[in-house]
C-alpha cells in the first residue's frame, strides 16, 4: 500500500512539473511571436523627427524706423561683399508678394521732427511722399529734405517704390545735408500698381 501511495504522489508530482513546463513554454511562444512582430514590423514607439527648421523675421517695432537692426547679420557680410543683393524676404517680415498696406502697416506713421512752417507737409510732390524722417530741412539749394532715417513712397516709370534708407551708425550732430557723406543701409521695395503687391525687394549699402 505505502509503495503504490508514493508511486501515485510521484506521478501526481511529474504531471504537475509537466503542466507547470507546458504553461512555461506556451509564454515563451507568446513573448517569442510578439518580439518577432515587434523586429519584423518595427511596431513601437517611432524614432521622433526633428521639428523642420522655421525662419523668423528679426524683430522690430512699427513705431520706430528701419534700421541695420532689420538686417541679419550674413546679409550684411554679403553686402559687404557685393555691395547690394535681391532677396525674397525682407526686412519687417515682409516677402515679395505681400501687399502695399501690409508694409505701410509696419513702418512708422509720421516723421518726428518736422519743419518749423506749419505749411510744409510729407508730400514733396505728385510723385514722392514722406513716410517718415528724422528730420524734414531745407537744404542749401532751397529744396526740402528728409534727413535719414527716412521712408519714401515714390511713383517712378509706372512701378511704386518703397525706399528706406538709415545710417550704420549715428550721425555727428548737426548732420543734415552733408548726410550723403556717412555710410547707410538701404531697402527697395518695388511695388506692381495693378496688384498692388510687392513685386521684388533689395537690400543694399551706400558708402
């Protein structure tokens, strides 16, 4: 009797290693088939992709003038180098293809120092029109003149022109019109009067 118990418990026991080996190998299939998956059909988290670079205009204040502030700095060594350049973004976050009032819109409206005669007003004539400047004199040939930094609109061979123009650095006092002897920075915007769009921007240095 005590021999045919323990035989009964030894095969009870080898059942129970036997189901507990069967149950084992089944999760190692489940983990080995899910691996598999995962390798072959590289399911998972995805390799994160860098962000696209964005380009931002420089900032600037509508209420204050164009300045060399508005340039990036490789503009201004390619100026340096090829004395003036077309570029398709320009300055104030305007590209060619955007409107006349969108450029007005982000430049000053008015110029800070205006002549003494109450008279005098930004338009010059028909064709040109003071947007903003420094100072608005006379110079010596009796014509009057804004003195940089300046903003003219001016109607020339049936395009409107856009024209800013400042110093690289601040002018001695007294400047007015020796202005033409210091060395400025300047931005066209070429305007067509039919979209009334910007048609081609460049940006350039005087000396």
């Amino acid at each position: 009797m005590a021999q045919r118990r323990r035989q009964a418990m030894l095969e009870r026991r080898r059942q129970r290693q036997i189901t507990l080996l069967c149950i084992l190998g089944g999760i190692a299939a489940v983990l080995l088939s899910v691996t598999l998956c995962l390798f072959i059909f590289d399911v998972g988290p995805g390799e994160q992709k860098a962000a696209a670079p964005t380009t931002t205009a420089l900032p600037y204040s509508a209420d204050s003038p164009f300045t060399v502030a508005d340039l990036t700095p490789s503009q201004l060594v390619e100026l340096r180098q090829k004395g003036r350049m077309r570029v398709s973004d320009g300055p104030r976050g305007i590209s060619v293809g955007d409107s006349l009032d969108t450029l007005l819109s982000r430049l000053p409206s008015g110029f800070t120092k205006s002549a003494a005669d109450p008279d005098v007003t930004g338009q010059q004539s028909m064709e040109e029109i003071i947007l903003y400047c420094d100072e608005y004199f006379e110079n010596q040939n009796g014509k009057m003149t804004a003195l940089p930094p300046r903003g003219l609109l001016t109607v020339d061979t049936g395009s409107i022109i856009v024209t800013l123009l400042a110093p690289i650095s601040a002018y001695p006092p007294g400047t007015q019109d020796n202005y033409h002897d210091f060395e400025h920075v300047y931005c066209v915007f070429t305007i067509n009067p039919d979209t009334k769009t910007v048609s081609t921007i460049e940006l350039g240095i005087d000396h």
